[in-house]
C-alpha cells in the first residue's frame, strides 16, 4: 500500500470511527475533559513536556495563533501550532515551524493506537488534540501555541497550564453550547484563565468585562487589556500588505509595522498579539518588540495561514474570507463595501444547526447569490439556503456543491467583478481545494 492510501485510509478510520462536530454537530461533543485526560495519561501526559500559549475566543482565534507562531519561530524558537478545523488537509492542524505532521507519522500514531482509540472511544477532536501532544513533545518544541476548538471550559485542548492564556474577543455563535448571553459566553472561555497565569483580552465590552475580572480575582491571574494596552492606526492597504503606526501606550513608543495578515479586523489582532509578546518578554523569552513586528510582515509564509481576506486573483477580483458569525461577517462585509467593481458575486454556505437570521440580514442586496452546501453531513441545504435568504432580499440560485457555486460565478463574471467566498470553514476549504483545477476553470 503506497503512501497516500495508508493515509488516506487512516483519515477515513478518523473520520467515520470517531464523532466529529464538523460533520454532526453537538453530538461530537464529550460532556468534560475525562477522554483527553485518559488519552493523554496513556501516551505519558505529552503536554507536560513543553511549554504553551493557550488561545480561545469567538473571532481572530486563528489569525491570533499563527501570528504568534510566526513571531516565535522567527526568533529561533522551535514552535508548535495546533489550530482547527483545517481548511484542506487533516495536518494543517498540527504544524511545527510551519510544516505540517508528515502524513507518515499520522499514519503510525494512528495505528499505534488504535486499541486505546477503541478502549476510549474519544471524539474526532478529543484523539487530534492528543496526537498534536505526542507530536510536539516527541519534537521537543520550545513552545507552542495551542487554539481551542469550541468554548474553553471543555475544551478537549484546556488540559494544558500554560505561560499565558489569551480571549481575543467575545460575540454570539455556538449560543445552544455556550450561553444565550455574552456574559456566559465569556463564562465559557474564561474557562482556560489558569490560576496565577497571566491572561490577555483582546476586546473590551461592558458585558464581559466582569466576567474577566472575576476569574482575575478568584484565580490571581494578572488580566491585561491588548485594546488599552496597544493602538493601531491603519495608514495604507494594498493586496497584500496593511500598513499601521503602532503605539505602545504605556511606553509611548511608536513603531511603523506592515502585515501580510489583510482584514480590517485584523488590527484588533495585532494588539492582542504585541500584548502577548510584551508578557513572553518578562518571563525571559528573547523577543523585541522591533523584531516581532518585523515578523507579522511575513505571516502566511511562516506558518501556512490561509483564508482569512485572502485574495485568490485580480482580474476578476476574488476574495474568500471564513467568517461564519454575525461579529465576523459584519467586519468582512465592511470590508467588501470598500472594494471596487463593476458587479458583485457571493459564494455562501452555512451549516444547519445555527441560527443564521442574524448574518443573512447582514449581507447586502445587490450582489448576486451563488448559494451552496459542503459536502459534509452538518451542510444548510443550499436550497433551503436560498429559501431563507430570499426573505432579506438575496437572490441567486442554489447549487449542490461549492464547485458548481464557483463555476457559476465565473461564467457570469466579467473581468472587472469581484467575487467573495465566504460562510461556513468548509465552503472556504472546499473552494481552496479544487481552486486550480479545470472543473472550475479559475485561476489557471
């Protein structure tokens, strides 16, 4: 059996053997941390044996993660990411220094414990929670930089003590698991907030701000705010830099920094990030300020980001982003008002079991609608799609896969149209898969 077709066989066992939240939802999901502990104790607590950085939050969780993945390894730190769902292949999910777990050690992890995977029975995430572990410890790491999957209490990744814990923001999604208010939202990802670890917040909001000073109080973790701590002041944008003057507040320094990470929101982001490099400082990390923003320059290349406002051709303009929550979408619609064309074209496609009244009645009228479903068990029909977004004034045509979707759009755009691909993680990774192949005739 040749390479790929061990591998490919290991992913189906993954797949189909263990509950996925991607593919079905709720059901996924385990009622505490009692698998990853049994998992994790078997293959000799591997997350004990490196040191981490723990990042949960509804929005720029990703973004956030890879950055300080980027700034670590450029400093000379061998660095772990592990970060979900992947957009493409299973092992953008585990990465060290930007390279993806080889498929072979995938593979032999996989087979190498499949009698404690049966004994446990653990969830999709549960058992790549635990490989991600044994990866990064077997590679002696310096750090690593862990993002959660859903929430943080119950997180299969909050097994973990940290150096520093981060939220980078609070907003509505997951309300049926996490709480129908932002209080009990933050409730939930103040859950990694260990006792007497620092912890950043990203983005203040009077409804959380509480919840945040509590878990300081009770747990004597120093709590910093990126947002009073850093300001960002965008001064110029382009394909493929944003350009900003930042200011140190408390130090009243200014520094001029470019990013290849592009969104609007993305400054938010870059707050939280130099907040977190500042605390790493103090506790005898060799890092700059200076040499950290030289590293957001190059962040895609460093750690293999993808999918955030990520532009995929000029000519016609094609853009895909993977806001899939109201908070999320809302900055990236902003951001859409703002570019050029003639027409305008929308890949969308949710999952079916969140409420999506309030991201639909963001989206504007006077794009024409390409509505899809992923190929995954938990997809919206995109019929049905279609049925709920007519009643805000979206037209367009329902198509059964994010490749029709696309090849729709591109026999109706001109060169001077712009097309967004946008949704759920999955339509934005479908469409990134067949991206160059001749089915959809985009981007030869």
């Amino acid at each position: 059996m040749d390479d790929i077709s061990a591998y490919q066989q290991t992913l189906d066992y993954l797949y189909e053997r263990l509950p996925m939240f991607s593919r079905i939802g709720a059901a996924a999901l385990k009622p505490d941390l009692t698998n990853t502990i049994k998992l994790c104790a078997a293959l000799g607590n591997p997350h004990e044996k490196f040191r981490s950085v723990h990042i949960a939050g509804t929005n720029g969780k990703g973004s956030t993660s890879h950055a300080l993945a980027a700034i670590l390894q450029d400093a000379e730190y061998k660095t772990g990411l592990y970060t979900s769902p992947h957009l493409i292949d299973f092992r953008e999910r585990i990465r060290v220094n930007g390279m993806p777990v080889s498929k072979d050690w995938v593979v032999d992890f996989v087979n190498t414990n499949k009698a404690l995977i049966e004994e446990v029975n653990p969830s999709f995430f549960e058992i790549t929670v635990a490989m991600a572990f044994a990866f990064f410890a077997e590679q002696n790491v310096d750090i690593a930089v862990i993002e959660t999957g859903l929430g943080g209490r119950l997180d299969s990744t909050n097994v973990i003590t940290p150096l520093l814990s981060i939220i980078t923001n609070i907003s509505y999604d997951h309300k049926d698991l996490l709480g129908n208010t932002l209080a009990e939202i933050a409730g939930e990802k103040a859950g990694i907030i260990k006792p007497g670890i620092p912890f950043v917040v990203g983005e203040q909001n009077d409804e959380t701000e509480r919840v945040f000073f509590e878990h300081s109080v009770h747990k004597k973790a120093p709590l910093y705010y990126a947002q009073s701590l850093w300001g960002m002041v965008r001064i110029n944008q382009d394909e493929k830099y944003q350009y900003y003057k930042a200011v140190n507040n408390a130090k009243r320094e200014m520094y001029d920094l470019h990013t290849d990470l592009l969104g609007n929101y993305q400054h938010h982001n870059l707050k939280t990030v130099l907040t977190a490099v500042e605390i790493l400082i103090h506790k005898d990390f060799n890092l700059s300020i200076p040499a950290a923003i030289g590293a957001l320059a190059n962040v895609k290349n460093t750690t293999g980001l993808r999918g955030r406002w990520e532009w995929l051709r000029e000519n016609p303009t094609i853009i895909c982003d993977v806001a899939h929550n109201p908070a999320g979408l809302n900055e990236v619609l902003l951001q859409w008002q703002q570019v050029a064309a003639t027409a305008k074209h929308i890949v969308l496609g949710f999952v079916k079991d969140k409420d999506i009244s309030d991201a639909l009645a963001l989206f504007p009228k006077d794009a024409t609608y390409y509505f899809c479903n992923a190929n995954i068990q938990r997809a919206l029909p995109s019929a049905e799609l279609k049925e709920m977004a007519a009643r805000y004034g979206l037209a367009g045509g329902a198509y059964p896969t994010v490749a029709a979707a696309l090849q729709a759009a591109k026999n109706n755009m001109a060169e001077t149209d712009a097309l967004l691909i946008t949704g759920s993680f999955f339509i934005v990774g479908e469409a990134l898969s067949t991206w160059k192949s001749e089915e959809i005739g985009i981007g030869n």
